[in-house]
C-alpha cells in the first residue's frame, strides 16, 4: 500500500470512562476492530487515532464516533463492535442509535435487559403491537429468551394471568411416552432453555411457587388439542418442528386476552420428509392483520462473534449446494433437448 492509500483520523471519546467502555478489557475492542479492518488503532489521551487504508479507516471512524455517542451509559463488548462493523460496512450505521431504547425486562438480579441489533429490537416491537409473532431465524439471535422476557414483563404488569410454554416432543426418534416418570419429567429436558430463561427473569423461588401454582404451564404441545388458552401469553418453541396441522390446532387455541409467540430456526427441522408448519404459517399468514412475522438473521447472533460467521459458512454452503442442484438440472434439460433433436 502506497502512502496515497494511507489515511489517518482521530476520534475524540471526550472522557476517561467512555473510552474504557469502548476499548474494553485489555484494549480487546479496540484490537478486534483494527484486526476487523486491516488498520492500525493507538490511544492517545481520551483520542483514538485510526491509521491504514482509506477504506477501512473511514469504517472504523464511523464505528468508534457513533459508539462514544450511544455508551456513555452502558459497556460495549466484542460482539457488540463485530455488529456495530457489519452495520457500517452496509452503510448503516445510524441503526446503532437505535438500539439505545431502554430495557425490555429486568432479571431477578436487577440486570436490565436490552436489545443488542435492530432485528431483534423489531421483533420485542412486534410482540408488543401484535397478537401473534412468528420469530424465526438462527440459533443465537434469542429468539426465545427476548420471548421469555416479554412473557414475564406482561404478567408482572397483569397484562396476563398465566404463561404457557411448548413445543413439539421431536428428538432423535425419541417420544415422550418411552420416557420414564411423569409428565413434568418427560418434557423438561425439551424445554430447558425455557426454565432457564425464567430462572433468570424471576429468581429460583419466585420460578417454584409459580409453577406450583400453575401460573407458569408446560406441556407439550399434543396436550393443547381441545383447549381454548384465555388471559396467557403463550410460546411455542421449536416450531419448525410442528406439521401443519399441529401448527393449525396451536395458532387456533388462542382465546381472548391472550397473546402468542412462535420461534423457530428453519434451517433445523427434523419432521423426516413432512412439510413444517412454520414454513407453511408464515408464508400464509405473513401480512395478516394483528400476526407479524420477524426473521433473523446470522447479523442477530448475539452470542460468540464465531458462531455468526458458522451460520455465514453453512449458509454459503447451502447456497453452492442449491446452484449445483440447478446447474444439473438445466444440464439435464439440456441433455433430454439434444438426444430428443437426435431423435427426430
């Protein structure tokens, strides 16, 4: 690189505990930044100065001067700045202010929970203006636990009496009925992911008495035929996994003051052969009045920066795969043309 590619430009974080927010520990955002870009980044004083090609100096800037306008209240991780320079490579980094809204949910432990991308800011929106939400996308963009979280912060303000949690009992082969011991203990292994989140949110003994009492339901989801589900906010969980007609018989439990969440990763379903009643609702349903349909995407992931660019390699992957599928396809049309001309 000549030095007419090179360019330099300094932000001003303006104070100490801003710039120790954003460097975070041991400097490990500043440094995942500058490895992210291909440029060279140096402190001085409350400055951060920002060297290398014109290109990837001009990212990093944006970056760093919307994050000292929107953390002056709250810490910045690595994930946080992997998201924050895929906003800015596709020119949006003015979505960063968006998600400086206030918590969604408070844990048992007083941490405030916040949306951590625009997608998932769109769906905690949705779920709040809409009766059904359809939240589907890859692991990792807490689909579920933003759902769990909305779920309790409805019923601590009584805007229902009750939450229920299921799912579809698909493992491995596996039914519940070849589970020893009662009901409970046959679908908790299928719904852990949905205890802890309520842990979390309401504390072991606050979580107990609830369930005790049958304010919190689980069941799978062949036990909801028949039921009209009235004052609850409902979660079906794993939903790519439900048929068509057990998505049919969920979506139409639904009674008055209720609300219901469906979440689901597409890329995952194990219904050997059948067609999923996810793919089915959502493609029917998508547009109706009081259902919104959010999908997340790898950019949603919110756990290690790893895992975004595993669903970016799978989904490359299937990609290729599908333009080799079309390419032996027309090459066979191709082929069944000419020996047809021969044949004439």
């Amino acid at each position: 690189m000549s030095n007419l590619d090179k360019t330099t430009l300094t932000v001003d974080t303006k104070s100490v505990d801003r710039l120790a927010r954003i460097l975070g520990a041991f400097d490990e955002n500043l440094n995942f930044l500058a490895k992210e870009l291909g440029i060279l980044a140096y402190v001085d004083g409350v400055k951060i100065r920002l060297e290398g090609d014109t290109y990837g100096v001009s990212l990093g800037a944006q970056v760093l001067n919307a994050l000292v306008k929107t953390s002056s209240a709250e810490e910045v991780d690595k994930g946080k700045m992997a998201y924050c320079i895929e906003l800015a490579k596709e020119g949006r980094t003015e979505d960063i202010f968006a998600l400086e809204s206030g918590a969604i949910a408070v844990t048992a432990r007083g941490k405030q929970i916040k949306c951590k991308t625009v997608g998932q800011k769109a769906y905690v929106d949705a779920i709040k203006k809409n009766t059904v939400v359809f939240g589907v996308g890859p692991a990792g963009t807490g689909k579920t636990y933003l759902a769990v979280c909305m779920a309790v912060s409805a019923f601590k303000s009584r805007q229902v009496e009750k939450i229920i949690l299921t799912r579809p009992a698909v493992e491995a082969g596996e039914k519940l009925g070849f589970l020893p011991g009662d009901l409970q203990t046959k679908v908790d292994p299928y719904l852990r992911p949905l205890y802890d989140a309520l842990q979390e949110m309401l504390g072991l003994e606050t979580y107990v008495k609830l369930m005790e009492r049958q304010v919190i339901e689980v069941a799978p989801l062949a036990y909801m035929r028949g039921r009209t589900l009235s004052n609850a906010f409902i979660i079906l969980d794993e939903a790519q996994n439900t048929t068509k007609e057990q998505m049919k018989m969920f979506l139409t439990r639904m009674g008055e003051g209720s609300k219901m969440v469906v979440t689901g990763d597409i890329t995952q379903i194990d219904l050997d052969g059948k067609d999923s009643g996810l793919v089915h609702a959502t493609d029917i349903l998508d547009g109706v009045e009081g259902i919104s349909v959010c999908r997340l995407t790898a950019k949603d992931v919110v756990r290690h920066p790893l895992v975004m660019r595993i669903i970016h390699a799978y989904e490359k992957d299937a990609s290729a795969k599908d333009k080799r599928k079309e390419r032996k396809a027309l090459d066979k049309g191709e082929k069944d043309c000419a020996n047809n001309a021969e044949g004439e």
